[in-house]
C-alpha cells in the first residue's frame, strides 16, 4: 500500500493563527483543536506552536527557548549566558512522558510509536536580560544585543539552537505532528491571547527539531506554507545586515527581513509588506501618482527583499498577527472573525472547528495583507 502521507504535496503545510484584539488569554487546547483538523495537511516530520502572554511573571525578560542536543551543548549555552546576559531563572520546558496516551484531538499515538528513532533534544528556558552598563555607548538597543546573542549561539555553539527569544511569549515545536507535540508540551496548560500552529510538509529540507516552524526572532514568528524560491538573495541581502541564516530553511529569511524592515528600518507594517510582496510593475502603471512613487522606491530600495516563490504565511508578534500570501496567491489562506476574535488558517475548516459561527469568512487577496492588532491599553 502506498503511504500517500509521504507523497509530495505542492500545497501542504498547515497554518493556523488565533488573536483576541482585547487580550483576553485562551487555553492551548483551541490551537490543537483547530490545528488537529489540518492533520492531513503535514506528514509527521514537523510541527509547532507560538504563544503570546504567557509569562507574565517575567514578562520584563526576554524568554529564551533551546534546543540542546548535548550536555556540552548545554553547558555552552549556560557559560554564554551567564558571561552576556542576567539570567533570572532556567529550567527544563515540561513535557509529558512520551509513553503516555494522547486525547481525541491528536493522532491517539504515544511519542514512542510517532517517533520510534528520534529522541528529542534537551528542551529549555530562560529567563534573561542583557548583562550591560546603565549608560551603553555601543550604540545597541537591548533587542539588537539579544538578536546578537542569538546568532552567535546558533552559528558558534554546536548543537544548540535558540527557538525564540521574546519577552512574555514562546516557542514549542519539533518533529512530529502539531497535535501530538502539543499534547507533549502540555500546551493546554498555557494561556495566551495569541496562538498560531503549524503542521509541516517539508519538500526541499529535511525535517529536524531546529526546522520545524514557527521560525523567530524577539517576539516576531513566522510560520509557512510554500517555498522561498529567492532564498539565496534574500539570505545574501540579510548577511550585510549581521543577520546569520543557519536553520536550513528558507523559512528563516522571512522571519530576519521583518525584523529588519520593520524594527530595524522602522519601515510601518503595511509598507514592509509592499516591499516582501511587492505588486507587479504593470500594477504599479496603474496607480496614482503617488502611490506609484512609493512602490517604485520601495523596489528600487528593498529589491532585494522581495520574496519570490509560492507562499502563505502567518506572523505574530506581542501586538499582533498578520496573514499575506504572494502576489499569485499559490498557497491557501482563509480569515474569519467574530467579536473581539481573528482567526487564520490554510482551511475554513481550521476555523470552524473552534468557531463554528463566525460572522465574517473570506479568502485575502493575493499580495494583500490581513493585520490584525491588539486594542490600544492592553498589556
């Protein structure tokens, strides 16, 4: 019999993205549920989780999750940040035993049986802030020192990886299914007031702990469906910037230029989407004058920015969520809302399964963006 999980699947990957704009924080369970839908979508060789809100307590830290794969892997990374950063607290991220049996809404294997060869890395967390004089002259803010840290680490230290480094958010991701890795992160003992969660189809990477979606940086995440086809550019482009691709997918590019454009640049969102999905030039000759003039310097500016390739990706950070596909739309998206509620997914069906009655479904326009954002006054 042929096993059609493991076939390639030009549209696969499955994406999912849950805000409320009022804060209001939701269990993990309604990730799972909605991702668990999209089981198809992923052949069991990747899948993840970002969450936003969930550590209050140390909410002024920048939470660093790691993926160790030895003992000298670990005590690198504890050496390193110890010596650059103040670290308020370090433990191991909790994580059922793989032999336990998992709910109705994942694949109702134990981790043993998904994964028979693989033995997960060391999974850990700290909590730090940058270890610098009050009064600084290198010119860094604390977000370049720790976009720093978090270089050097996963291009010098062997074996270890950081998985996102924002304040007040985190990253739980491996190999296996979302759902079953969701159940093994114990993830519906989270609240957040955004989730999203990624099925992985992988067709041109291997599936590894480090490569499986969300891709972050600060409290930027990303997660895909589709291929970077203008990867090497845009990884080149990224280089000059200090930015160092070493996660061996092209998934990373997308989640360097955002920081970039958006932090870095200070470029607003809507104008650095224009710029990773810019519009085609016989569009641009049929605007007005002025939005002509803003899209041709952004393309003469950030050219080499531009995302190519079939696409769709969801990306958070601590104030919202944005969805965009490319300017074709070759990958499937779909948002809906209901109150105070956004939801995003590669299927309506996604969405329903945890909003069966939404009062608003539509599928975005190619190149065109869907932002959604916290209220103004929530913390």
């Amino acid at each position: 019999m042929v096993n059609h999980n493991y076939q390639h699947e030009s549209s696969g990957c499955g994406l999912v993205g849950i805000i409320s704009t009022t804060g209001k924080k939701m269990s993990g369970e309604q990730v799972l549920r909605a991702v668990a839908v999209l089981h198809e979508r992923g052949n069991g060789l990747g899948g993840g989780f970002a969450a936003y809100g969930i550590y209050p307590k140390y909410r002024d830290f920048f939470a660093f999750h790691l993926l160790m794969d030895t003992a000298e892997s670990k005590t690198a990374v504890e050496a390193y940040l110890q010596e650059h950063f103040i670290v308020e607290h370090g433990e191991a991220i909790p994580t059922r035993n793989p032999s336990e049996r998992y709910p109705q809404y994942s694949s109702g294997r134990n981790l043993e049986e998904i994964l028979p060869e693989i033995t997960p890395p060391a999974i850990w967390r700290y909590f730090c802030k940058p270890k610098r004089p009050e009064y600084s002259t290198d010119g860094l803010t604390d977000e370049d020192y720790v976009v720093q840290g978090v270089m050097h680490i996963n291009e010098n230290i062997d074996g270890a990886f950081v998985i996102s480094s924002g304040r007040n958010m985190g990253v739980f991701k491996g190999v296996g299914y979302p759902e079953d890795l969701g159940h093994f992160f114990k993830l519906e003992e989270y609240e957040a007031y955004t989730w999203t969660g990624h099925a992985r189809f992988p067709t041109n990477s291997q599936g590894w702990w480090g490569g499986a979606h969300p891709f972050t940086l600060l409290d930027w995440a990303v997660i895909h469906n589709g291929e970077i086809s203008s990867y090497g550019i845009n990884k080149r482009y990224l280089e000059m910037y200090g930015y160092k691709c070493t996660l061996m997918t092209d998934t990373e590019v997308v989640t360097y230029m955002l920081d970039l454009l958006i932090r870095k640049h200070g470029l607003p969102t809507e104008v650095a989407l224009r710029a990773v999905a810019a519009p085609f030039w016989k569009d641009v000759d049929r605007m007005s004058e002025e939005e002509r003039k803003l899209n041709e310097a952004l393309r003469m500016v950030y050219g080499s920015a531009l995302l190519n390739g079939p696409f769709a990706i969801i990306f958070t950070h601590s104030r919202g969520m944005v969805g965009l596909n490319d300017r074709i739309k070759l990958r499937p998206l779909v948002a809906a809302c209901k109150g105070d509620m956004v939801y995003m997914s590669s299927e309506e069906c996604g969405i329903r399964e945890i909003c069966p009655n939404p009062k608003r479904v539509w599928n975005p326009r190619a190149g065109h963006p869907v932002i959604a954002r916290l209220e103004d006054g929530v913390k």
